[in-house]
C-alpha cells in the first residue's frame, strides 16, 4: 500500500475513527526523518506528503484528511497565507502547525487564527500521536455536544459591582469554583468557565495563579472563525473543572466589542460547559447589558456604605429600564463585619435599595488578599474559612433559585 492510500484505507480498524486519516506536509527533510522513525506503525493511516512550506496544497488529499499536519514558515507571509488559506477553506478540519524553534508568542498567534495545535521540527512520533489522541477525543466531545444541540443552556451567571473595587471579581471566581465543583460531583463531567469581560483591569486569570493560553480578544476578534477548536485552545484550565477566558493582556477600549459576536461566544461556551460566570467591568455599555440580559442570574455586589449603595440604586434602575427581570437580580452584601454597634447593616440594603439581599460574605480581608497573592482560591488555604462558606452558600441559593437546571 503506498503512501496516499494510507488515506484511503485510514480508520478501519477504529484506530482513528473519530476524525479519520492523518496528513502530514512538510519539506523532504522533516518526511524522511518521520519515514524513518517508522511513524507509519505507530499512527494507523498516517500519510506523508513532501511539499515545501510554500508550495501549494494538494486540494484532493487535503479533501480527505481528518487531521492536517502542515509545516508552516512564520518568516515566509506566503507560508502564513496558505495556513489562512486552508482554515478557511475547510473550517471543520482540525490544522496542526508543524514549525522549528517556536516561541510562546508565535504559538498563541496560531492559536488565534485557529490552529488546533502546534507541533516541533523535527517530527516525534510521540507527539504527534499525543495530538492525534487529542483532538480525536476532542472531536468526539464536540459532535456529542452537537447532538445535545437541542438541549437548553447552560446556566448563565453575570456578577458586576455597584463600585469598583467591591470584590466582585473575588466573589466571582470563588462561585465560579463552587459551581465548577458541583458540576464534577455531580457527574456533567463539564464543570464551568469563568470568563473575564473586565476588558481594562481584569484580574481572574491573577487571582486564579494561571498563565493564560488565550485571552477573551482572541474569540471577539475571530469573526467566522470562532468554533469549538479555538475556544479549546484559548480556554485556560485552573484545576477542579473551572475554565478560565482571561482578560487581554493589553487594555481594549471598552468600545471595541462586537455585541453580536460577544453573544454567539457566550452560547458556545453554555454548550460546552455546565455553569458559565462572567465578571462584568464596572462601566456600562451596550454589550454588557446585552450579556446581563441573555444571563439566568445577575448577581450584583455590593458594600455597606452610601457610595456603595446609591449606585446600587442607580443600577436597579437602569436594569429595570432596559427589562430585565427584577428576579434576576441577586444583591450580594460583601465583606460584612460581625460588629455590634454598625452604621449601616445587611437589613438596611434590602430597605434602601427595595430589593431582597440574597446573602452576604464576610469580612476576611487577610485571607482572601494572601491567596489572591498568592494565585489561589480563600477556599484552597482555608477550606472552612467564613468567606468561602459564605460563597458556597450564595452558590447553593443560586442552584435552588435562577440557575436550577432542568435536566
């Protein structure tokens, strides 16, 4: 059997079955030293092609591929072209970049045009047949959860601030573990994303101590490329089933966003998670009243002081304007001290804001600040800490209330 009908024949020993043959098209050099290495016994309907790294592709066997190996040359704008190229001209065909001496930001750059993944020159067998594996399972996730199409969505949750520095992103990303965690120990086996729209001073990904794949810009700016490819790519994993879409690392004028565009990644990520939690930015625009709207639950963080509490006013009433429910709005009172004597108290936020309190969270100024130092949850350095019970308890309310599911 020669080297093309390996990718006729691909697959039929289930093998690869989940996206089919694998095609590899690199110069000469890099297919002899994978010829050698006798990757053909290693990955069952591995074909390998020589073509150099700005030859034009071979339409037919391109046709044919389940996954795409193609030597890329970022120094080469015709190398660049042709990986454009072939994304777009087959969007559903998983494209891995094979390219020599790689860096982190060459990597994420690829990543943003959608490559699935990226491998080194010279070939390894073993890598190659990790990645294989990768996105065979990876494929496999994503018809299922095409098949679930019809099914509702996720559970959405948009948690904002009437000022900043509240500690709402704190609040955020510890329910957004505790959500994560109810899904895994209750078998969804999807856990939950988090996803930082603070687009100028986000801080999830620093909080969470990871160091982002991607960022949230990376899906925005994608246009039609956005599919479940890219959002895996850029999805940062934070342990215990929680996702992270960081925040840019440069700051993105608030104005920028595509409201259409932000609306169709949230609903990508409500299928491909359990529980999806957005940290809103402090200042309102079109978009993030357009997030607030599409969520089940909008939970607004606020203090025990008169700044703090007139601009929870001011934010009922625009949300009332706009039409969003009244019940979906969860007034959270953060960073409460047991004191005797207080100026102001929990009682006294229902009544000035004519609102229901769904909870408060405690004061524990020290442990929250040293684990978010330390880019780590209050919960992972004291798991019975007042804060973290505190946040557990807002997630079980929210499960029992707006975000109960119906499967």
């Amino acid at each position: 059997m020669g080297k093309n009908e390996n990718l006729a024949h691909a697959g039929r020993d289930g093998t690869m079955s989940a996206t089919g043959a694998i095609l590899v098209l690199a110069a000469a050099s890099w297919i002899d030293v994978l010829e050698a290495s006798g990757a053909g016994d290693a990955l069952l309907g591995l074909s390998l092609e020589p073509l150099a790294p700005v030859a034009p592709l071979p339409e037919a066997l391109v046709a044919r591929a389940g996954i795409l190996v193609l030597e890329v040359d970022p120094a080469d704008p015709r190398s660049m072209d042709r990986l454009s190229t072939v994304r777009e001209g087959h969007p559903d065909l998983p494209v891995v970049a094979a390219i020599g001496n790689a860096d982190l930001a060459l990597v994420r750059a690829l990543l943003r045009q959608g490559v699935a993944d990226v491998v080194s020159l010279p070939f390894e067998v073993e890598e190659l047949t990790r990645i294989s594996l990768d996105i065979s399972a990876r494929h496999a996730g994503e018809r299922k959860l095409e098949r679930k199409a019809e099914t509702a969505l996720a559970p959405l949750v948009a948690v904002t601030r009437s000022i900043g520095g509240s500690g709402a992103t704190s609040i955020a990303t510890q329910l957004a573990s505790d959500l994560a965690d109810h899904a895994m120990q209750a078998g969804e086996g999807k856990g939950a994303v988090i996803v930082d729209l603070d687009l100028q001073f986000g801080n999830v990904g620093a909080f969470l101590g990871i160091s982002p794949r991607g960022e949230i810009d990376d899906l925005l700016d994608a246009g039609s490329r956005l599919d479940e490819q890219l959002l895996a790519s850029v999805a940062s994993d934070a342990g215990n089933g929680l996702a992270v879409i960081a925040a840019p690392e440069a700051i993105m004028p608030l104005e920028a966003v595509d409201t259409d565009q932000l609306l169709r990644v949230i609903r990508m990520l409500r299928r491909r998670y359990a529980y999806v939690v957005l940290d809103l930015p402090a200042n309102w625009t079109s978009w993030t009243l357009s997030a607030a709207l599409a969520a089940d639950s909008i939970v607004m963080v606020v203090e025990l002081s008169v700044a703090s509490l007139r601009q929870a006013k001011r934010r009922l009433d625009l949300f009332d304007s706009v039409g969003i429910d009244p019940e979906a709005v969860q007034v959270v009172v953060n960073r409460v001290e047991k004191r005797l004597f207080r100026t102001i108290g929990v009682d006294d936020v229902a009544k000035t804001l004519d609102h229901a309190v769904l909870g408060s969270v405690a004061l524990e100024a020290p442990l929250v600040s040293t684990a978010q130092n330390q880019g780590k949850l209050a919960s992972d350095l004291q798991r019975k800490s007042r804060f973290a019970a505190d946040v557990r308890a807002l997630g079980a309310a929210l499960r029992e209330t707006r975000l109960k599911r119906g499967d």
